[in-house]
C-alpha cells in the first residue's frame, strides 16, 4: 500500500468513529468523496417547531457546519501537499489537461528545465503555447529538457522553446535577458517566476545580499518590471496577462521579526528554514502588491498571484535538502518520497495561475485552492515596505550599470 494509500484509509478510520454526531455521520455515510463535505449537512425539513427545539436545530446544524468545514480543511491541507489520491480531495479541482489551447501566446518561465518549471513548461507546449522562453543556468539539464520534449511532443515543440541562460543572482543579466525578450516579441501572455534556492544554508551574492532573497524575489522582480511595459501592452490588445510567483507554504517560517527594513536585516542569518520562508513570504507580498499597484491601479487584465505546488519530488527536495541537514535531509529525501507530489501534480497550480485564473493578489495551493496564508503574507504595510526596500537595493546595488540607464525599477512604479 503506497503512502498516499494508507493516508486515505487513516482518513477512513477517522471518519467512522463513533465520537462523529450522529447527523453528520449519516451524512457522511451518503459522501464518496471527501470533497463533498464543503457543502453543510443537509438537515430534514422541520414545519413546526417549539423555540427550544429551535435552538437545538440551529445549534446542530452549526456544530455540523464546523465539522464539515473542518473535514475540507483537513482534507485541503492532504491535497495541498501530497501527491496521488489525495489531491482529489481538494475543494478547488484543477487538471493539467483541463489547461486551454495557447496558441498565439508567448510565455516566459524561469527554471523550466527541470522540476516543477518543466512540469509546467511541459504542459505549456503541449497545450500549443507559440513561443516559450525558458531563463535557466545549466546548458546540460536544458538540453535534456529538449530532448524530453522533442520525443514526447515532437521537433516542432522543442524548437518553440528559446533558452536564455541567466542566473537571477546576477541582476545586470537579468535586464539583459528581459530586453532580449522584449526585442524579440510583440506580446507576452504569460510570465512564471519559479526559478528558487532551496532550503539552504545562508549565503551572500556577489552584490552582498543574501541569495535566497536575491534570486528567489529580486532577481524576478527586475524580470518581472523591465516586462511590464511589454505586458501592459498585450493586456491592452484585449488578452488577459497572467504572472505567477512560486511561494510555499514554508512562507510561515520567515522569522516572526521580519519587518523587511534594512538590508542588514535580510542580509541575518536565520537558519535555512528561515531564509527561504522569508524569500517565499516575498513571493506572496509581492503578488499583494501587484495587485494593489498595478491590477487595481489601471491595468486590471495584468494579473500577479502567488502559489504553492505542494511537497514535490524535486532536486530540491532529494539533493539540495542534504546540503544544511545531511542528515536529517535524508528523511526528506527518501522517508518522504512516496507522499510528495511528482513535478508535473506539482505544477497544476502554476498552470492555473498562468492560464485560467481571472484574479490577482491571491495565494493559491494546490491544485488550485485560495489560501489566505500566514498574518504576515496579508500585511500591506510589510508588503509596501518589502517593495521598498527592494527599490533602495537594486538602485543601490546595480546604480552604475542599470539604474542610470533608466531601470531597473522605474517601470514597476506604477502607484
Ligand atoms: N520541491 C518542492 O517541494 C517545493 C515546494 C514549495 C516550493 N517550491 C518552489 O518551486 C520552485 C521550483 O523548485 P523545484 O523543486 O522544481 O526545484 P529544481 O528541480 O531544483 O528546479 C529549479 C530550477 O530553477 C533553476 N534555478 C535555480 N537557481 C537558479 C538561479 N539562481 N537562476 C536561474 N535559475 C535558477 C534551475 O536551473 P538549472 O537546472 O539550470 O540550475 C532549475 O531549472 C522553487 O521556487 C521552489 O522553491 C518547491
């Protein structure tokens, strides 16, 4: 019986317990699926009734509203992270070939070469997508990424794919890439921000400022405003322009301090977890942000949401894992195997982000639940300073090269 298996039949075990009121036992009796419980139990039809029977009614059908709700929540939180069976379990359904005709569209994704990115450039070209650039370091795992391509959809496919190669630490490249793009196109439909470093020991880039924040929010937003002009530009012609940022639920161990003031202050090492909670947390500000700025503010068809793909099998979750815990990693790396989701599960709520959402400033989980998230992840004043502080270091850190060039914030600044 495989992990994910036997979840579901602790799952089952629960549900039969006795403890259960007795209405929403009969009623769960009468579900299949878990996913039934968001509707509330129905209760039979009563006509008369004495005001403490009333009472009595109102009081079970509540007490069996917050079973009900609490059974989806439960079940959310399985389908959310796991892989297999569970994910059916969600309230909010989404499958990758559900995902609609892209032809004529452009995308951008960063890390589409391997791990949850591919999943999602994948189905990008699968499902026609015109032209896919994929923003990525290593030639090696690239070229096999086309190869894969190539042999599942066809030559045709692999040569829509444009490889840039980029590390987004290197915020001068970035732009580069981003004019590239620019030069080469006349619309852009889609843009995934999913390149990430992992849970990972603290580590500075070559301008001094921690890496996980560098490469996982800062690096992608210079991608993402030196492309807003020509995305503004495509949602204007009539289309709906879609931005995904991949956060985690690990957002929830930024340390509780954070207050995104100075560099010093991003620059302290907070253990892995830490570090990459906290770049995860930009990653939902961010998309917050956005939507506060630039969809509410004029440009309603561009829209900016955050997600998290769940526990994947990923080089991050088998290999990067050993790097700040060799061996607890291990747990992770092969204890936890058969529940993680593979990459392509892993990519449903990108794919969804990308191609079907019609709001913004939403943190989505897998497959495609609307999550609130942590306190923080919903603050408008820790996300306005984020934004700011991030302003202060790029101008600070790449003034010589890009700022007086005339980027690389200027077009992010739309308020
Ligand atoms: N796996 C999980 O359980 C999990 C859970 C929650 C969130 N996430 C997030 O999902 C995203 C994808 O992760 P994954 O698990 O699919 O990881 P992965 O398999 O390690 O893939 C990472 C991809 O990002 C690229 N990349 C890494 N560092 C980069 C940099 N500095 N500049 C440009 N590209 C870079 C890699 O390119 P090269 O191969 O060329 O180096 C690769 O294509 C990350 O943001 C991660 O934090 C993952």
């Amino acid at each position: 019986m495989t992990m994910a298996a036997r979840i579901i039949a602790q799952r089952g075990s629960l549900l039969s317990r006795s403890a259960v009121p007795r209405c929403t036992a009969a009623y769960l009796t009468q579900t299949s699926s878990l996913a039934q419980l968001s509707q509330p139990p129905q209760l039979p039809a009563v006509r008369l009734c004495t005001r403490s029977q009333t009472r009595n009614l109102t009081s079970t059908a509540a007490s069996n509203g917050i079973v009900a709700d609490k059974m989806q929540r439960l079940a959310n939180t399985l389908a959310e992270n796991f892989g297999g069976p569970v994910t059916k379990l969600g309230s909010h359904q989404f499958k990758l070939d559900d995902t609609p005709d892209l032809t004529g569209k452009v995308g951008v994704i960063t890390g589409g070469s391997e791990g949850i990115g591919f999943g999602a450039a994948y189905t990008f070209l699968k499902h026609n997508i015109s032209k896919l650039y994929i923003i990525s370091i290593s030639s090696e795992i690239i070229e096999g990424a086309k190869k894969v391509i190539a042999e599942e959809l066809g030559e045709d496919k692999a040569e829509r794919v444009k490889w840039l190669q980029c590390d987004l630490s290197d915020w001068s490249r970035v732009k580069e890439v981003a004019e590239i793009i620019k030069r080469e196109n006349d619309r852009l439909d889609i843009l995934v921000n999913n390149s990430g470093r992992g849970i990972m020991s603290a580590d500075l880039t070559s301008y001094g400022v921690d890496r996980h924040m560098a490469v996982n929010h800062m690096g992608h937003v210079i991608l993402t405003s030196h492309l807003l002009p020509l995305m503004q530009k495509t949602a204007e012609e009539g289309n709906i322009v879609r931005i995904s940022n991949q956060a985690s639920n690990l957002h929830t161990a930024a340390p509780s301090d954070t207050k995104f003031e100075s560099l010093e202050e991003i620059n302290r090492d907070v253990g892995p977890n830490g570090q990459y909670g906290r770049s995860k947390l930009a990653a939902i500000l961010y998309s917050r942000y956005f939507n506060r700025n630039v969809t509410q503010n004029g440009h309603p068809s561009v829209l900016m949401n955050a997600t998290h793909p769940g526990f994947v099998s990923t080089k991050q979750s088998r290999k990067d894992i050993l790097e700040p815990y060799p061996l607890g990693g291990l747990a992770m790396k092969y204890g936890m195997e058969p529940l993680k989701k593979d990459q392509f599960e892993g990519a449903v709520p990108t794919v969804w982000c990308a191609t079907m959402t019609k709001d913004s400033g939403q943190y989505i989980c897998a497959p495609c639940i609307p999550e609130a998230g942590s306190e923080m992840s919903q603050s408008d004043e820790l996300a306005d300073r984020l934004m700011e502080l991030t302003r202060d270091i790029i101008a600070e850190k790449t003034r010589m090269d890009s700022v007086e060039r005339g980027c690389p914030m200027d077009d992010i600044v739309v308020h």
